[in-house]
C-alpha cells in the first residue's frame, strides 16, 4: 500500500518546519565549536607564553644571569675591571687608517 498523498506532503511540511527550528541552532552551535576552537589555541599559546616567563623568571633570580645583563645592557663591571668601549662604527679600512 503505497502512502497517500496527505502523509507525503504532511511528513515534508513536518521535515521543513523542524528544519526551520533547528536549522539555525545548528548554526550557532558550529559558530560555538569554532570559538571554542580558538580559545583552546589562545590558552595553549598563553601557556607557552607562561612557561617562557617563569623561566626568564628564574633566570633573572641567579647571580650569573644578574650579572652578565649588568655587563651587556648597563655596561657594568666590576671593582677594578676597565671596560674598553669599541666603536664599530669604523670599517676595517678605516680602522686601519687610524693606527
């Protein structure tokens, strides 16, 4: 027995309106997926970031680290210790010509 012409257009007018409540849920839900997606990498990244300042942190705790940026970034040495200053602005040629 084959389905009567009433059942047909009642199942796809009941398929289309059940497409029209859903339809726009799955949309957003697919936005929210993607959203997630993204913040699980900014929190994977924020961790990284994380990790690379608690170690900077314990670099900058340790007297060697102290005192190797004292000497690279503020010029510092110490008690007795002359620091030569050399301009490498000059080429070779130029330095040459100097001495």
């Amino acid at each position: 027995m084959l389905p009567s012409k009433k059942r047909i257009i009642s199942a796809f007018v009941c398929f289309i309106i059940l497409s029209l409540i859903f339809a726009p849920g799955f949309s957003k839900l697919q936005q929210i997926r993607e959203q997630n997606r993204l913040l699980l990498q900014e929190i994977e990244r924020l961790k990284k970031e994380n990790a690379d300042l608690k170690e900077q942190e314990r670099r900058y705790q340790e007297d060697f680290y102290i005192e190797k940026l004292a000497r690279e970034t503020l010029k510092m040495g110490r008690k007795g210790e002359v620091i030569y200053k050399i301009n490498s602005d000059y080429s070779d040629e130029e330095q040459r010509l100097q001495r």
